[in-house]
C-alpha cells in the first residue's frame, strides 16, 4: 500500500512472513500471522525509518482482511512509551490496574498524538479494562493505512480525530474540568522526514 500524505511525502505498507505465524487461539482455521510495516517517504531524498510496525492475524474467512494483535509492541520505543507511562501513573495514584473489589471509579483517559499503525493505543485499551483513548492524527492517510492494511480497529474506547495535535490540545485544555482533559498525553508524532515537528517541543 502507498498513499500521498498531505504534508509532502508518501507513506508506505509492506508485508513480511513472521516466523509464529500460526494463529492466535479461536481464528479461524487457515488464518496466518504477518509482520506489517509503515514507514513515511520524505519527497526528497530518503530514509529508512520505521514508523510502526504491527502484527496482524490475517483471516481465512470474510471477516475484516486483518486484525493486529494489540498485546504485541514490536519496537522498543513504544514498549518503553507505554512502560514509562504507565509506571509513572501507578506512581501517582491513577488507577492502572484497579483490583475487582475496587468500586469503578473515574476511568482513566490517555491522549495518543500521532496513531502510526495503532499499535500503543490498542495496547492501552485493551490491556486496561479501565482505559479510554483518544488519538488525534494529523494525516487521514496515516488512518487509512492502519484501518486497512495495518490491522487497527478503533472501538467504544478508541476514538480518532483527525485534526492538528495542537489544536486539539488547546481546545481540550479549554473545555476540560478541575480533573483536567486526560491523565496522560502521549506525543508520537513525526513527518516524513522523521522529525518531531517542532511545535511539539519548542520552549514557545
């Protein structure tokens, strides 16, 4: 799959046997693993940076052609996003992992910039029975590349906006109550050239 990106550049999908490509348990029977890559292609020039990298069980049936295996964080920078994250809110006392005799309680509320192929906020929402996220991304290339061919599935606690990070934001932190917008903001945003842009890290 390639796709032009509204900011320059293109993105592309390629495919790649994995080594388990067995199914998970409950697929159906002929059904495969696969690797998934995403990687954005500057208009200039050239690199070689991977954006995201899913695993997907590919179907048999006439269910959707693939789905991503949301417990699998392939690259070693999302595994350590989602640990720093989640330590950090353990520590402040956010309810990351309630206990079944806690009363439900306020859920917690993650902010995703930049959904790549999916892969951290369907971590997230899976792995937390308590977790809503919401990722904004700037590109609707970049969602149609993770719905279709990456394997991503937004649900009732996953939501995409496709708007400016930074708009979004600011608006939330208007609109937001005494407890604030989300819990935590994960920023994992890049362009084609694979930079952060810059109003994500800029001190003005």
């Amino acid at each position: 799959l390639s796709l032009p990106l509204d900011g320059g550049g293109s993105l592309k999908v390629t495919a790649h046997w994995a080594s388990e490509w067995l199914p998970p348990p409950g697929s159906v029977s002929g059904s495969f693993q696969e690797w998934r890559v995403l990687r954005f292609v500057p208009k200039e020039g050239a690199n070689d940076l991977l954006q995201s990298i899913t695993k997907v069980c590919v179907s048999a049936d006439e269910s959707p052609s693939s789905r991503l295996q949301a417990d699998v964080l392939p690259l070693a920078y999302t595994k350590s996003l989602a640990s720093v994250t989640l330590a950090s809110l353990a520590v402040l006392g956010a309810p990351v992992l309630p206990s079944p005799e806690e009363a439900p309680g306020d859920p917690l509320r993650v902010l995703c910039i930049g959904l790549g192929g999916g892969s951290l906020p369907s971590f997230l929402a899976t792995s937390l029975p308590n977790c809503f996220v919401d990722v904004v991304e700037l590109e609707p290339a970049v969602l149609q590349a993770s719905t279709t061919a990456l394997g991503f599935v937004p649900g009732d606690r996953i939501r995409v906006f496709i708007e400016d990070g930074i708009d979004f934001v600011k608006r939330a932190a208007v609109e937001s109550n005494e407890k604030g917008a989300y819990d935590a903001v994960l920023v994992d945003a890049y362009d084609a050239d694979g930079s952060v842009p810059r109003e994500f890290w800029a001190p003005e």
